[in-house]
C-alpha cells in the first residue's frame, strides 16, 4: 500500500535495524525492508514487512538449500516436527518451488512499537533458520533411493549439526 508518510511501525522498524547495525535494504513504495545475514551455517535472507495501519510485523527468513521435489515429504516431516517445538514463529515450504522460510508475526496493540521486541524477531528468525539448516542439508544430501530409509526423528537427535551456544559477557 502506498503511503504519504510512513508508518510508526515501519519508522521503528527502521530504527531497530539501525540501532543494530544491521545493513538493510528498504523496498520502494511499501513498507518492506530486506537484508542479509551471516549466521553460524548459513547465509539467511530477511524480508520484514509492516502493516503499519494494523500495527502487525511479519519477518520471514528464509534457508538457501532448495528442496527437490523428490526430498519434499521428508523435509515436510522435519518441519513439522520442528514446528511442534517451537514456542514462536512457523516453519513453512512452498511446495511448488522448494523454499523453506521461517516466519513470525507480531501484533503490536495501541501504537506502542518496541524495537527491541522487533531486533528479537530478527534474531529469532535468522537463528531458527541456522539451526535447521545441516538438518535440512541432511535430508537434502540423502540419495533419492534412500529416502525411505531416513528416520527425520532419529536426525533431529543429532547434536552435532547444532549450532554452539552463544558466549554471553
């Protein structure tokens, strides 16, 4: 939607990413913004899009590894049985092109816009999406003929293909 002056969302938004230092991309004419990430595995594309009226931020993330057609039921599985642990966001793949993103909506209620709230959907999403990147690359790797083989519940006990913990100060 194309707007006169931006919202207050988008304006914190905007502000959020700076106070980060996060180099970011506004899309022109709507309330979008993109960037690139260097996580732990992988690099992670961001699209950030505001509804600036609705007072709602979608982040959604998204993994480099295409999924083909052929390894798209276990990668579903491993989805799906990531999605059921999760406590915030969704795990999603578009079926017709093999993408898998992560995303997570926020509804901020009476104008109140805290960009910390907003760096940790970043975070958060960007960090979800490194996590299940050597999972996703796993099944991904499995030969066609062995799919059937594969136990996505056995893999996703693998602690080796986590990230290490963050090193806090």
């Amino acid at each position: 939607m194309q707007r006169d002056m931006p919202s207050a969302l988008y304006t914190a938004t905007l502000a959020a990413f700076k106070a980060q230092g996060w180099a970011f991309q506004p899309v022109q004419g709507i309330e979008v913004i993109e960037a690139n990430f260097e996580a732990h595995h992988a690099k992670v594309p961001l699209h950030v899009q505001i509804h600036g009226e609705a007072g709602i931020i979608s982040v959604v993330a998204r993994a480099t590894v295409t999924v083909p057609t052929t390894h798209r039921l276990q990668v579903s599985e491993l989805l799906m049985r990531t999605n059921k642990e999760l406590n915030v966001g969704n795990f999603e793949l578009d079926w017709d092109d093999g993408t898998v993103m992560f995303r997570v909506t926020n509804i901020f209620p009476g104008g109140i816009h805290d960009e910390r709230l907003i760096a940790g959907l970043v975070h958060t999403s960007i960090g979800e999406v490194d996590r299940l990147t050597p999972f996703l690359g796993e099944v991904c790797r499995t030969p066609k003929g062995e799919l059937l083989l594969l136990r996505v519940s056995e893999l996703m006990k693998r602690q080796d293909l986590l990230p290490p913990p963050l090193e806090t100060e």
